[in-house]
C-alpha cells in the first residue's frame, strides 16, 4: 500500500509564560499505530493540534510527502486528511440531530456553503455504509443524546474517517471507556490500520493499553521530544515511565498502615429516585481509606452524587458520628463537611475560566477571608503549597485553569477538596487522565488525609488502585454493593469476580 507521511521540522510554539513545545522533529506513516506518551503537561495534545490546525502559531515546518504545508485551521488539516477526536467528545458532536447527519456533517456543511439540496437518503445510506465499514454497531437513525460515551466517540471516529481520512489522532480515548467498550474501540484501530492503511495517534497514560495496540512509540518530557522507536518485546513500562519522567521510577506505592478508629461515616440502604441504586449501605471508619470498585455503569458515581445531594434520594440515611444528615443539595453536603471530587472534572470539578489559586480555594472560601474580603493573599499562599505537592504544571498561580492541560486540571480538581478541611472526602477516579508520578504524588495526599483521621472514600474501575491504597473495598454491580472485602486478604481477580456480577454460592 502506498505510504503517505507526515513531518515535523523544528516545530516549536510558545504559550504566554511557557515553552509548550522545543523544536520536535515528529514523523509518522500511514499504516502505523504511534503512542505518544509523557507526563501531564510534556506538550502531547499541543503537538497533536498543530498538526491538527487547531494551534496556528507555530513554527517551523509540517511537511507531508516532502511539501512544506500550512496548517493554520482545521479545515486546511482535514482537506490534507489529518483528523482529531478530542476527549471532550461532547463538543464536538450536535445532540439533537441523528448519528448518520453527525457523521455526516462535514458533507451537510460543504452542502450548505455550495446551497445544493439535501439529500437526506443518502446521507442515512452513506452513514450507514460507513458503520457497516467499520463493524460499529450504531443504529444510525438514532439522536446523538441517546448515546453511551463509548458511542458518541466511535460516532466521531466514524465522521473523521468518513472522508479521505490519512492520519487520525485519538488524545486519551480510552480514559473514560470501560474495559468492554475499550476493546471494541481497539478492535477498530487495528482495522482502521490494517485495512484502510491510516495512521492512527494514540494518545494515553496507560501503558498497558499502548504496548499492547501500538507500534512505535514517541516519548515527550518538558515540551521536547525525548525518544522515538519502535515497540518490541523488549519494552518494558519502567523503561517508558523514566523516559517520560527523565528519572528511574518504580511503579510501587508502599501503603502505610496508619491508626483506624471507630465507624464515624455510614450510609445505609441508599436508593435514589432514578432507581439506579439499590440499597446500598457503606461505612467508613475515622482514617480508613474504603474503595468502591466496580466496572464502568456499575453505579459509582451514582453513588457518589447521591451521597453528595448532587442527585435525588429516594430513601436511606447518610449519618456522621451517628447523626443524620440531611443532605437534599451539595451546599448541604459541604455543610456537613463532605467533599467530593467529581469524575468529570471539567463539567463539575472546576471552574476553567477563574485562576488557578481561586479553584484551589474554592471549596472553602471562608477560610481565606479576613473578616468581610476574601484574602488574595492567603488563597496564593495555599495555591503555591498545592502546586508544589501535586506537581500542578502551570506558569504562575494566576493562570486561568482552562489553559492549564486535562491532567494538570484533574489535579486542580483534587487539590481543591485537599485543601478543604473535610470530615469525609468522596474521590471519584481521582487519577482518571494523570501521569504515572503524579498518581503517586495524589496516593501521597490521601494517604497524609487519612493518617489526620478522616474518612475517605476511593471510588475507581482499577483494581490495582484499589490494592494500593484502600484498606477495605466495597464492589459494585448493577447498582448494588456484591461484596465487602479486606484489601489485604483480597487479589485483583476476587475484586474483578464480584465486579462481573460473581455471587459467593456460584
Ligand atoms: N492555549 C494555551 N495557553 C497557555 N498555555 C497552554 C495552552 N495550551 C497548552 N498550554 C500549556 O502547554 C503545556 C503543554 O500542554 P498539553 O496540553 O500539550 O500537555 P499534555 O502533554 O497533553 O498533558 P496531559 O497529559 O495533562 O493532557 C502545558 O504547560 C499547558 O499548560
Ligand atoms: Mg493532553
């Protein structure tokens, strides 16, 4: 098959107060499946939108076959085949309209600009063949609101490949994915590779997942890229960590049995007006770290909300110290000295368009207050202190948080309830998008919570988080708690049997 290619030259660009990328010398062919991976912050999505059009100031060269070309708007990268599904996948898709016009919406637009009549049986049929194409299996009459997450990005891969499709960039698209919806996506890329000759850019922090699908790999540290071969037998995790993190990391959390008291947070038979929970009961004692494991839609954040009053409750009580709390909205939750650290951080966890020392304080603004002002001065002064300890990538306090990267927000998101003074602190997939060091740095910072004898709940699809940090679990499925497990009596395969719906007499 023809190969078609694609270079960078000294591609450098410069944000106000940052470096985000020193001349990359980045080159990939059709066929190939290319990892790019690197620390929150190392200048991976900033390279993929170059070569996306979406980031028109940069310098130096893009070549594609040897011809210098101009990517200075997305529409030049899509005519010369370049493609990019984002993770926010939301906003790029028109919920109201059907899966066949989303994946046709580029021809729908082109239509619109030339004023030709709207074929709409062929856009149904055409869309249709595309699915059929790549064996995705979408009704396409379907509204867009109706989808999965999971669909909504095939959707979108199906749009970005409908045309003449060269190189497409997928930046972190397994990270909200369950492990089922995560192969399907996989089963994809391979065809997409294999069959149709396109290059795929593989965006992810989770390095299992990248030696597995992908061939080559190009490592990014600081905004340069740091290392570009191909994947064999011989890599191995840790070698691709200190290459990210420019130093010899381990992949080990040493868990610190700290002084756990009495029960002090209890929820008893939790159901909520949706139905989605089904008399679930948990309880925390003072400085344990409890886990809530269990797959993607088995109920967590569900959960999560519904304790927060985020969501309606049906029926249940939430106590602490053995009081009732009545919780009807998070203002009451806040109140009561809970925290929680939603898993869709930029919809719920943080305010994008304030600074950073303002998201940092947000979720306890009387504590900077001198009397009748909020204290700028005392929230810079907590900012440094969270910047420093979660490793937050950014050029000064005062950056608004939409610049910073989605990692570097995620931590935002859980600095923020860190620097509240919580009695109980709800985490849901905290680590969901950050880099393997910073996971560490976040372990750090709940572990230090529980060791002051708080009460914090674990929420996450991965087992090996839930073997390294909690010391008790509870597993969910469908809605309802299948088992309560002892972490050190436990393995990953007993917390994966439970989650799968396993039932002890089967
Ligand atoms: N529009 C912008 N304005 C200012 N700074 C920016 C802008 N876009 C990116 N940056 C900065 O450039 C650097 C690289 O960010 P980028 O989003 O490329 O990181 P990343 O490797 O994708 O990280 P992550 O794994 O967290 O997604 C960061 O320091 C980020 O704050
Ligand atoms: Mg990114």
């Amino acid at each position: 098959m023809e190969k078609i290619r694609i270079e960078t030259r000294n591609v450098s660009i410069e944000f106000p107060g940052v470096k985000a990328l020193s001349d990359i010398n980045f080159s990939i062919e059709t066929g190939d499946v290319r990892a790019v991976v690197g620390a929150n912050g190392a200048g991976k999505s900033t390279l993929m939108k170059v070569l996306a059009g979406a980031n028109p100031g940069y310098t130096g060269q893009v070549l594609l076959n040897g011809n210098v070309v101009e990517l200075r708007n997305p529409s030049v990268a899509k005519k010369l085949g370049i493609e990019i599904v984002y993770q926010e996948v939301d906003m790029a898709l028109f919920p109201a309209q059907t899966v066949a016009e989303n994946i046709m919406m580029n021809e729908l637009i082109t239509g619109m600009e030339r004023k030709v009549a709207v074929n709409w049986k062929h856009i149904r049929t055409a869309a249709r063949e595309t699915l059929k194409r790549l064996h995705i299996d979408i009704d396409e009459n379907l509204q867009v609101s109706e989808l999965s997450l999971a669909q909504k990005q095939l959707v979108l891969i199906a749009r970005a490949v409908q045309g003449s499709c060269n190189f497409l960039i997928l930046d972190e698209p397994t990270a909200p994915l369950s492990t089922a919806e995560t192969e399907k996506l996989f089963a994809l890329v391979e065809h997409l590779t294999k069959t149709e000759n396109i290059a795929v850019i593989f965006i992810s922090h989770r390095l299992q997942e990248v030696l597995r699908i992908c061939r080559t790999i190009t490592v990014m540290r600081n905004g340069e890229l740091v290392a570009n071969y191909p994947i064999t037998s011989q890599t191995t995790i840790k070698s691709i960590v200190d290459q990210m993190l420019g130093r010899s990391f381990e992949e080990y959390f040493p868990k610190v049995q700290g002084h756990i008291g009495e029960v002090a947070f209890e929820v008893k038979n939790l159901c909520d007006e949706e139905g989605m929970l089904k008399n679930v009961s948990v309880n925390i004692r003072q400085g344990e770290i409890v886990g809530v494991s269990g797959l993607v839609g088995a109920g967590k954040s569900e959960l999560c909300k519904t304790i927060f009053g985020a969501r309606a409750k049906k029926s249940g009580q939430v106590l602490l110290n053995g009081k009732e709390l009545k919780i009807k909205s998070p203002t009451d939750a806040v109140r009561y000295k809970l925290g929680l650290v939603p898993e869709e951080r930029r919809k719920e966890g943080v305010l994008v368009d304030e600074p950073v020392y303002f998201n940092l304080a947000a979720a306890d603004l009387p504590k900077y207050s001198n009397g009748i002002f909020i204290s700028r001065k005392k929230q810079l002064e907590n900012a440094q202190n969270y910047i420093q300890s979660l490793g937050i990538k950014t050029p000064t306090a005062s950056q608004l948080v939409a610049f910073l990267s989605g990692g570097n927000q995620q931590k935002v998101a859980v600095g923020k309830w860190l620097a509240a003074d919580c009695e109980v602190y709800i985490f849901d997939e905290p680590t969901k998008g950050v880099d393997v060091g910073a996971k560490h740095d976040i372990f750090q910072l709940i572990q230090d919570i529980a060791a002051a004898g708080k009460c914090v709940l674990y929420v996450t699809s991965e087992t090996s988080e839930i073997m390294a940090i909690t010391d008790r679990t509870y597993v969910m499925y469908g809605g309802c708690v299948t088992a309560e497990l002892v972490t050190a009596d436990t393995t990953e395969d007993e917390i994966m049997f439970y989650s799968t719906g396993g039932k002890d007499n089967e």
